[in-house]
C-alpha cells in the first residue's frame, strides 16, 4: 500500500514508529533486531525523530538497517528536528547528525516536530535548501492544526510541504472535523502516530471495544489489526505503530491485507463517531 506525495514521490501508507525506543540501553539490542525483523518481512517506511532517546532512536534504526542489509532505495527514512533547532544556525547541524546516526546520505521526509519560536517562513527555506542539497526529498510538519497549516501555506514555499504528522486513532478523531479534509484537499499526507492509543496506555482503550472486537472475528483479524485498516482505509492516512515485539509486528504488517466492507466502517464511524464541532488536535 501506497501513497503518491504531491511531489511525485511514493511513500508506504504503513511503517514502524520508534518513539519510545532509545531510552533503556538494556532493551536497544532488542529494539534494533526489532526494526530488522520489520524489514526483513516486508515493512519499508520507518517513522523517527531526533528526540527520541535524544538520538538513540536513531542510532538503533542504524544498527538495524545493518543487520537486514536492505536496499537503500527501498527504504523511506522520517526523521524530526527539534523546534529550538529549525533555524538555519541549528537546522543543518541536526539533520546531519540524524543522518550520521543511521548511516545514510538522505533522508526520504524530515519534519518539523512541532511548532517553536523559529519563524515558519526561516524553517521552510532551509527545508526548500536541503532538498535542493539532496539532503532530503521532501519535508513536512508534525503537530500541527488547521491554523497553523493555514499559516504555513501563507508562507513563500510553504505549499510545498507533503505531510503533517499528527496522533490520530479510533478514539481520537479530531483531525476529521476539519484538518484531515483540508490536508486531502492539497494532497498533503497524514502520518497517524499511535494508531493504536498505545494500546490502551492513552486512556482509550480501543482494541477492547465491543464493535471492534466484533468486526475482528468477522475477519479472524486481531482489533488492532481493524484499526489500522480502517486508518489505512482512508486516501492520504499511513498508519505508523511502534511495537518490539515479534508477534505484534506481524499483525501490525498483515492488516494492510484487510479490506473493510461498508458495513464495518459504517458501525466504526458510529461507535467512534467525527467530531460535529472543532476540537483542539490532541498530542503526547
């Protein structure tokens, strides 16, 4: 599965986030032959950020990208800068430190983590300068709401962005209301960070839902599997669960094979409904 970027670039509507990852030295070993296994059996798109372990993520997914020796041009690689370093005195630096860390040349999409002090119009141009650097081969944000997509399109270059990363899952839909059609209508991709509530961790335990469960054995599919199908199910939405366990990893990867009916996203959208009003997008 999928997705063509406005700039013509193809990137998989499924991946394995790392956020997380990088934070206990005893479990790095684990979580690099973690992300290996993702690629040996199929996984291509791997989701990171230079926060995440303060750059341990990073170095985990190097380890990783040694042990299954994959073919650089298969692989889409997502790295995030830090706001307080997406000025031009800091940005370069950083995105050389990402690629360093994971031993490669480019990155496929870098992203602005969040909104920060650095004026959006200085972030765009230094973007605008690593893709024409062939540092990377397109960039976009995380974290943002309708407003400050708005702010950045206003921006010289701004429309260039191809994806906004935001949470987004079954129990946390408020990217629907306005976000989500306002991001298709420009072609631009939403990347869905803890697809799956952290399982429960967010305070919506999802995969516990009786609708869920029920449209699961419909399918003899595991819950999380529905729910990754039903974000997958949309044009522009890639789906990016973190996981290091073995068995997870392979539901995670099978759901893209199922294909809900009507009927099932009709009973989702009822039990998980779109927001009628704005609500502000939540984040962790």
């Amino acid at each position: 599965m999928n997705y063509t970027l406005k700039s013509s670039n193809i990137m998989p509507k499924f991946g394995i986030g790392t956020w997380c990852m990088g934070e206990v030295e005893t479990e790095f070993k684990k979580e690099s032959e973690a992300i290996a296994f993702a690629l040996e059996n199929g996984v291509r798109l791997i989701d990171t950020a230079e926060m995440y372990g303060e750059g341990k993520a990073e170095s985990i997914i190097g380890d990783a990208l040694k042990i299954s020796n994959i073919k650089r041009e298969e692989l889409f690689i997502v790295s995030k800068v830090y706001p307080h370093n997406a000025g031009r005195d800091k940005l370069f630096k950083s995105l050389e430190a990402s690629l360093n860390r994971m031993g490669l040349d480019y990155l496929d999409m870098y992203l602005l983590h969040w909104r920060g002090r650095v004026p959006l119009s200085e972030t765009v141009e230094c973007m605008e300068e690593a893709n024409r650097e062939g540092l990377i081969k397109d960039w976009g944000v995380s974290n943002f709401d309708i407003d400050d997509m708005k702010e950045l399109e206003a921006v010289k270059y701004g429309d260039k962005c191809t994806v906004n990363q935001v949470l987004y899952h079954l129990g946390s839909r408020g990217a629907d209301y306005s976000l989500a059609p306002y991001m298709e209508e420009r072609n631009i991709a939403l990347m869905a960070y803890c697809p799956l509530a952290q399982a429960g961790n967010l305070g919506k335990d999802i995969l516990k839902n009786n609708t869920i469960l029920s449209i699961a054995k419909k399918h003899n599919a595991a819950p999380s599997q529905i729910a990754l199908a039903f974000i997958m199910g949309f044009n522009n939405k890639i789906a990016i669960p973190k996981s290091s366990n073995k068995k997870h990893i392979i539901e995670n990867i099978e759901s893209q094979k199922i294909k809900l009916d009507d009927e099932d996203i009709a009973l989702i959208n009822k039990e998980f409904p779109k927001p009628n009003r704005k609500m502000p997008l939540d984040i962790v």
